[in-house]
C-alpha cells in the first residue's frame, strides 16, 4: 500500500522556520518525483515544490522562490521542505505527492506543477503564520 505521511507543520510568527518532511513508503522511491502542494482555505491547491529523482533537479513556485528548499533522503524514503521566512500568506494544509509519470518533476505551460499529474497523496500538515 502506497503511503505519504507529512510532518512538521506548525504555528510560527512572521519570518520564522519550519522543516516539513514527507515520509514515503509501498512503493519503489527512486522511481518518482515527490512534489509538495499547499492548499489555502478557500482556495484552489497549488504547487510548491518539486524534486526529481533522475537528476535531483528542483522547482519552485515563483511565490515561495529564494525561501524554501527541497531536498529528498534516498536512504530515509523521504523529501523535506524547509520553509524560511515564513509570512501569513503562507499559511495553509501542505501536502506531497508522487509525480505519476516517473522520476523527473515537469513544468506545465503555466510554469506551474499539474496537480492532476500527481496520484498519490498524503493526509496534509497544516502551517499557520501569524502577523
């Protein structure tokens, strides 16, 4: 059975830090890209962040660029995304997913992440940012 259980979301002030770590499990790791998504309320979800396995290539949403990182432990079966500088607009549910088509994350014409190019998906873990 395909497992992503997310972790580390939280309540921080502005301008702080949060590590989320998705941890993965039932399937052959190495063979998918792992995206991260956020969902605010009352809005549509949107792509974060990506990281390839092929060639550990990254992508990341222009909103949250220069802030957050990626990065994947082959050994571990998990993908981490440390958040910095957090601001309230970053507040909302995060979720990973597997990229259904392999090991390198792609771009739509949009220059965003297709969320229907991801099947299996995790609980979420929620981030508030207070003002």
């Amino acid at each position: 059975e395909v497992q992503l259980v997310e972790s580390g979301g939280g309540l921080v002030q502005a301008g702080g830090s949060l590590i989320l770590s998705c941890a993965a499990s039932g399937f052959i790791f190495d063979d998918y890209a792992i995206g991260w998504f956020r969902q605010a309320p009352g809005k549509a979800r949107e792509g974060v962040s990506c990281i390839s396995h092929s060639d550990s290539s990254t992508y990341y949403a222009d909103s949250v660029k220069g802030r957050f990182t990626i990065s994947r432990d082959n050994v571990k079966n998990t993908v981490y995304l440390q958040m910095n500088s957090l601001q309230p607009e970053d507040t909302a549910v995060y979720y990973c997913a597997t990229y259904r088509w392999g090991p390198k994350c792609t771009v739509g014409a949009d220059g965003g992440l297709n969320i229907y190019e991801y099947d299996y998906w995790g609980q979420g873990t929620q981030v508030t940012v207070s003002s």
